[in-house]
C-alpha cells in the first residue's frame, strides 16, 4: 500500500495583503507605535485563511523610513504588535515584506514593482499567478493584474477615496470592490471551493 507523497515541487497559492488600509487603520506615516491600530476584524478573517490552508503574506511600502520620518526599527516593532493582536485573534501571517525605500532609489522591492511578491514565492514555495492580492490602493491592484493574481480592492483605508475619485481612469478594474478585509475573505474562500 503506497500513501500519497507531497510533491516538494508542488506551488501554492497565496493571499497577498497589503498592511495599512486593509490589516490596519491608515494614518498617513505610522511614525509611533501608538498611532498602529489593527482593525478589529482583521484577526478572524486572517484566521479563516489559515484554517482554509492559505499562505498569507503581508507586503507593504515603508518608504518614511526613506523619508527620515522613522527608524526602520519601529517597523519591526509594529509588526510584533501585528502578531500578537492577530494571535490574540488565532490568526497568524505566514511571511511579511516591506520596503522602506523611495521611489528615487530604484529599488526593485517598491510596490507597485514585484519584488516583494517574487522573493516571498521565492521563500515560501509560491505561485504568484493564481494567488490572490488584497489592498486599498489602486497601485497593488495594478501590481497584482500585472502578476497573474486575482484583485480585490477594499474600501477601508484609502480605498474608497481612490475607488470613487480615480476609477474612470483605470486601465482595469480590480476583480472585487469590497468593504472590507473580511468581505474580501469571503469571496477569497468562496472562489476556492
């Protein structure tokens, strides 16, 4: 009797979740600790991700560090305070990637560039095409049209400004406008089945 082998070779598709305006409450440049403020649905909806066995990676441009409005430490401590809120809540985050550059750098890693997305596939066995990209703002949806992944745009955050100013202009759509973090979990876990 032979049991199935998991194939090491084998991707997986991911949620891909931008930080502030779909995790946190957007603020401009969180230069305190005190001014980072997870959203009080994000814990249950990320939980719902992992028990549906999604890899869900949070990519998000840092670029005051850049701008000298914060040391790159105080993201670090911010995305302790993430871990512990969504742990708290039974969820975890399985990767989380920042930039902290300015576009003037000329880093490949600033959204929307896709080095953030190439190195956590890199890292964590990934397939972006197919995967999912969740965020406030248009730039990470166009990144994400770019890359292959389905799109789902959340009016929290800057999304709702940027979806009833800007959209007319878009080249293409997001593939959802939602509410929330956890109205986009629900068409994530309902596209899957």
């Amino acid at each position: 009797m032979s049991g199935a082998k998991s194939n090491p070779e084998l991707k997986r598709r991911a949620v891909f979740l931008d930080r502030d305006g779909t995790i946190a409450e957007e603020v401009g440049y969180a230069n305190h600790i005190s001014r980072f403020v997870v959203y009080p649905f994000a814990a249950t909806a990320i939980r719902r991700l992992n028990e549906a066995g999604l890899p869900v990676i949070v990519v998000t441009n840092q670029s005051g560090v850049a701008r000298g409005f914060f040391p790159e430490s105080l993201i670090g401590r911010m995305h302790e305070k993430m871990v512990e809120e969504l742990a708290a809540g039974g969820a975890h985050v399985d990767g989380m990637y920042y930039c902290p550059h300015i576009r003037d750098d000329q880093c490949s890693c600033r959204k929307p560039l896709p080095g953030m997305l190439e190195q956590a596939a890199r890292e964590h066995n990934l397939e972006i095409s197919g995967s999912v990209l969740v965020s406030d703002r248009y730039n990470d949806i166009q990144m994400g049209h770019e890359n292959g992944c389905r799109t789902i745009l959340v009016l929290t955050g800057y999304g709702r400004g940027d979806y009833e100013w800007n959209r007319a202009k878009w080249p293409r759509q997001p593939d959802h406008v939602v509410e929330n973090l956890a109205d986009a979990v629900e068409i994530i876990l309902k596209e899957m089945r």
